[in-house]
C-alpha cells in the first residue's frame, strides 16, 4: 500500500482539528472575556529506509490570543473589565485557582461573589462574601467595598488580579480557564487594574475565523483527495501485479 495515505492521514486530521478550534472561536464571538484559541502544528520527517522526503503534520502546543476584546460600558456596578493583560482569580470546579477575563459577576443567595459560571471570586483570603441587601462598588485595584443603608462603606476583599509574563505564563485548561503551568497559583499583582461598570468582549474576529474555516475546509479537501489517489495507486499496481503473474 502506498504510505503517501499515512502522511496526507496527518494532513487531514490537523485540518479537521484546527476546524474545531475555529468553530469553538466563532461560537463564543459574544461571550464576554472569551480569548480566542490557536492551534499550531509541527513538520515531523518521517524516518526510515531511504531518504526522508516524507512528513508528519503533528498538533504543537496549542496557545491563545492575547489581543484586547472590546470594552462596552455597561453601567452594572458588578460589571469589571481587566485592564491591559490583568486576570481575575476564581475558584475552578476542581477546588483549584484558576483565572479568566470575564467579568460579569453575581452576588448568590448565601452572599458569595461570583463569576457568570457561579465560580467563586477569589481575594486576598479566599473567596468574598458580601452582606445580604449591601451596596457594592468595586474600585480600580479590585477593592470590593459593601454599603448598607446609611451606615459607613466596609471594604470585604480585594478581587485577586494576576499578570502572566516570561516567568509566569499561562495555559488554557478544559474547563476554559487560565492556569499556570504546573497548576499553581499565580502571585497576586500590585499593579492590575480594572474597570468598572464595563464588560471586556471577545477577542476572536468573526470575519478572520470564518476565512480562516473556508481555507480548512479546502485543505481537508486536498488531503482527502491524497488519500483517494493513494487508493488508486494502490489498485492500479495491484492490476499490473495481477497481468504480469
């Protein structure tokens, strides 16, 4: 058989995947925070008898975007956009902290600060509680400060705001959240800011992730089309085997 179906197999397989993370991308256009995803891949030569004119096409590590979404004013007190490359920390489903750019926070009927997933908010000694029937603002250093009725403002926490670098980078999980590489928490930055009132959009540009879909669909195409001839190389010299013996 001929082994040209096992390299254009790679081909096809890393278009199939970079078509799932495209659509990934261009169905979270409108979620808030949302960073959108990248998919890389890696020739690897093919080693064996003769030489090696032949490639694997193998998924790299995959990364995300960076750019800023769009910022839209959105009046919420509980609304907040990170600013510059600032995250926000929550509680992951698995009890471990974890990081994101979404904003859209909720108080829960027990008190507790959360994410728009129901995560819970974490500040500088967990997770924030804010008193039932308070008034709550958040300041630009992520200070969360509740007012009841006339009585003076209690500050309850400061939201906890990582900023990933060289050192400290981070890689996207499962679930859609942020963590470090080894899964530990990020050290609590001085200098992140946010803002209130205000809501980060999506990063992902619709109309690139949508070319980029139409050129993936085509190289699929091309792979499949390998494959076929491969099929056909394969029968043609089964025939000729057949008529000389």
């Amino acid at each position: 058989m001929d082994r040209m179906i096992y390299t254009a197999m790679t081909g096809a397989n890393a278009a199939q995947y970079r078509q799932q993370v495209l659509a990934n991308n261009l169905a979270n256009v409108s979620t808030a925070g949302f960073r959108a995803e990248l998919s890389t891949f890696r020739a690897v030569p093919v080693r064996g008898d003769g030489a090696s004119t032949r490639v694997f096409a193998l998924e790299a590590t995959p990364g995300h975007s960076d750019l800023p979404g769009a910022i839209t004013s959105t009046g919420n007190k509980l609304d907040v956009a990170a600013r510059g490359n600032a995250y926000f920390a929550v509680q992951g489903l698995d009890g471990t902290e974890a990081y994101t750019r979404a904003g859209a926070l909720e108080v829960t009927q027990d008190g507790t600060l959360v994410s728009a997933q129901g995560l819970p908010m974490l500040g500088d000694g967990g997770p924030i509680v804010i008193p039932d029937g308070a008034r709550v603002d958040i300041g630009s250093d992520g200070t969360v400060t509740t007012t009841i009725g006339a009585e003076p403002p209690q500050t309850v926490g400061r939201l906890k705001m990582v900023i990933p670098d060289a050192d400290n980078p981070l890689r996207r999980s499962e679930d859609g959240l942020f963590r470090g590489p080894q899964g530990d928490p990020l050290p609590a930055s001085d200098v992140a800011r946010l803002q209130d009132g205000a809501l980060e959009g999506s990063n992902v540009n619709p109309m690139e992730a949508m070319i980029g879909m139409i050129a993936v669909s085509r190289q699929f195409e091309t792979q499949m089309r390998m494959l076929q001839n491969g099929e056909t190389n394969d029968k043609t010299a089964s025939q000729l085997l057949s008529m000389n013996g």
